[in-house]
C-alpha cells in the first residue's frame, strides 16, 4: 500500500450519457462527482473534448470547465484534453486565460492533437484542421506565448491570458507527443486507458529525450487508467457490461447512449477476451478493492509514472462514485468515510 500513498492521482471525465439520462442530469452528475473527488484527495478534474457522440457530453470543454471549477474550491480542473487542432490558438488562450484569472491557480489545459471525433465532424469543426495538425508543436508554442508577459507588445495579444498561471500539459497516444513534450520540458500525458500500445516507448521517449525549462525542471509523466471497483469481484464485473458494450460501439462505429449494466453473459465475456478489446483495454482493472490495488500497484511500478488518472465508464451515478470512492482508499491506504 505504500507504493501508492505518494502517488497523485486524478479523473478523466467524458460527462458519459447513459440511457434515459437527461444531458443535463449528466452535468449535475459530474459536478457532484467532482465535489466528492476533491473531499476524497483527487488532485485533478479533467474534462475530454469529444464530439459528434451521443454517449459524450463534454464537447464544449472549456464551458464544462467552468462549471466544474466553479462548484468546487480546491480540486484542479482542466482539459484532457483540448484537441489543439479543432481550435484557434487564441482562442484557446483568451479562454484558458479567463478561467484562469477567475479560478486562480486551480486550471490546467491540457493540449493533444487527436480529433476527438470522426474526420466528417473534424472538417465541419476545422477546415483546415489537417494542416493544423501538422502544425501542432508551433501552436503549442503560439498559446505559451500568448500566455506570456512578453507579448504584450505584439500585435496580437489575449489580454486575458497575459501572466496568467495556467501550466500546459502535453497529452499523446503514440510516440509523436513525446518528443514534443521533451523537447519544450512540459509535463506528458499518455492515454493508455484506450491506446496503451506505445506506452512504454513513448515514456521512454519522454524520459531520454526531456529538457529542463522554466516550466519544469524535471520529467513529469500521467498515465491514463480504467477502473471498476466494487464491494466485490463479481458486482464489479457486473457493472463492467456497460464499459464492454461502450468499447464494442467504439470499435465499430455504432455509438450509442452507455447501457444500464446487466449480468456478464458468455456472448460478453467472448467479447470482452478478444484480441481487439484486450489490447485496447489493456489498462482496464476491473474488480474489488483488493485486486484493482494489485493491478494498479503493478502498473505504477512498471511505468513508473508521476501521476495516474482514472476514468471508469460506470452507468449508475452512485456505483460509479462508490468505485471512485475505492480507489481513493487504494491509493491513500486507509478507511474512507462517507462524504456524499
């Protein structure tokens, strides 16, 4: 346990819409989850730019932000991130900047440069996002310096932002990003609660390769996780039917609300040991709080990594609060209290 007394740890929130469940109960939903993650020592509050999913509802990130941030008073809240791409870099900045100034010292932006939805909905949101893609290392750097005291004499300035505190993060699902996070000495972000194939290059990459800046002076890494923890293996395992259909519809493209859970049937557990599923839920710790501490432990002790941040695709609002419960226990090595 005491491996992971040390470590932060954090929430990757996609504000997932479950069947016959209102877009707006699903933002009360993750608000309240967000006021019980900062009772239970999450250091971090991170929303997820999707869009064009019916299943997502955290498509107007910076807006949901605000929510979030403006319901709690210490919890660190922020991007996970914001798909640079779909986005003008002022923009960005003059929005960041904002949110930074009303809620000082708690927001994070959090950049990857991914769609974060299918190439029809990306033209319609960027046209010339393709170019941007290519395009990403110098808009990193374009927001930094608008965020910057030096720009003030520039033609083009988001007032906003100028001075404001708002630490980038580089986020990446394969071994491009970091380079980039090295090389400009910013904290990295790996998403390998849904790609984990090139984690360990990728960190590898990170580590070898990272220059200090007046950002950081020493490597920073997150990994992204999936957790389902409950009172016991099979209730978890249980609850697991929701995420293993979500997946199914990710994998072929036929999305739809999160499903109500359901007892595992053999047609799930088949699919949920495919190849595909496997490799993609190759970080999924699915189970009571006895295992999950195990698979996590082994995770943080083979990556090595700074930070975990965990998304659990839970249906039930207060199953998926309990499972956050649990893992706060996991990594703080005692007895939670009730704080709903």
């Amino acid at each position: 346990m005491s491996k992971l007394k040390n470590i932060p740890y954090s929430i990757l929130e996609l504000a997932s819409v479950g069947k016959d469940i209102s877009v707006k109960k699903t933002f009360e939903n993750s608000l309240d989850l967000a006021q019980i993650a900062e009772h239970l020592g999450y250091k971090r509050f991170w929303l997820a730019e999707h869009h064009n999913m019916v299943s997502i509802a955290s498509s107007a990130t910076a807006v949901l932000i605000g929510h979030i941030a403006s319901g709690t008073q210490k919890i660190r809240v922020g991007s996970g991130g914001i798909m640079l791409p779909n986005h003008s870099p002022l923009i960005v900045a003059e929005q960041f900047g904002t949110l930074g100034s009303i809620y000082p010292n708690r927001i994070d932006l959090g950049l990857g440069r991914a769609p974060g939805t299918d190439q029809t909905t990306a033209h319609a949101i960027r046209s010339d996002r393709n170019q941007s893609v290519h395009k990403f290392p110098e808009e990193v750097s374009e927001i930094q310096r608008y965020f910057s005291l030096d720009n003030r004499s520039s033609n083009v300035r988001a007032t906003v932002a100028e001075g404001v505190e708002v630490p980038i993060f580089i986020l990446g699902s394969s071994t491009d990003s970091a380079h980039l996070a090295a090389k400009n000495g910013l904290p990295y972000v790996f998403a390998s609660h849904f790609a984990p194939t090139q984690l360990f290059e990728a960190l590898n990459i990170y580590y070898n390769e990272f220059q200090p800046s007046k950002y950081l002076k020493e490597p920073y890494t997150i990994a992204g996780i999936n957790v389902i923890a409950a009172e016991t293996d099979t209730e978890a395992e249980r609850l697991s039917t929701s995420m293993i259909r979500m997946m199914l519809g990710v994998m072929t493209n036929n999305l739809d609300y999160m499903q109500p859970p359901t007892e595992m049937t053999a047609e799930l557990r088949e699919l949920s040991n495919h190849p595909a599923f496997q490799k993609m839920m190759q970080f999924a710790f699915v189970g009571s709080k006895e295992k999950v501490q195990s698979q996590t432990e082994d995770f943080i002790n083979k990556t090595g990594v700074d930070e975990v941040i965990v998304a659990s695709h839970i249906y039930d609002h207060e199953a998926r609060v309990n499972s956050y419960k649990i893992f706060s226990e996991i990594m703080k090595g005692e007895t939670v209290e009730n704080v709903s």
